[in-house]
C-alpha cells in the first residue's frame, strides 16, 4: 500500500499540531494533497482506469472545499498552507 501508517503520522506531525492531530485542515490538506498526487502519477500510466479518475477528481473536490474553509476561517494561515504545500491560487 502507498500509505502506510508511518507515512501519514509524518504528514500530521509536519502540517498539524502533533502525529496524533489528525482533524486539523492544515493536516487534512497535507494528506489529501499527498494522496493526489499519488493518484495523478496512477493516473498518467492508467489511462482509462476511471474508477480512480472519479476518485481523484473527489479528492481535488474535498481539498478545495477545506481550502475554501480555511481562507473564510483564517487567511492567514491559509497562506502558509498553500505556501508550504506549493499549491496554486
């Protein structure tokens, strides 16, 4: 499997609080970002697998929602996020 437990306790200790602070929108981006990107590199030598398309496309969906939270909540904060991760916009 591409995400092992150690792996997202890593992305939740560098975006959130803590390896254990997994409910924060910093942390919830981090990891979908991370999962998005797994799924774009499927994606470019699986062509037609549309089930993971459906899926990506999902991800791109809820990411973007948690980004829109967070620029209504804190802008501030907002922005170090799309900074750190490298994110347009």
């Amino acid at each position: 499997m591409y995400l092992d437990p150690a792996k997202k306790a890593e992305i939740f200790e560098k975006y959130g609080k803590s390896n254990s602070d997994t409910g924060s929108t910093e942390a919830q981006i981090a990891l979908f970002s991370y999962r998005i990107s797994h799924l774009t590199e499927h994606m470019k030598l699986n062509r037609k697998d549309y089930s993971t398309e459906r899926a990506l496309t999902m991800l791109v969906a809820k990411r973007r929602r948690l980004l829109n939270y967070l620029t209504d909540k804190d802008i501030t904060r907002y922005r170090t996020i799309i900074k750190t991760l490298g994110l347009r916009k």
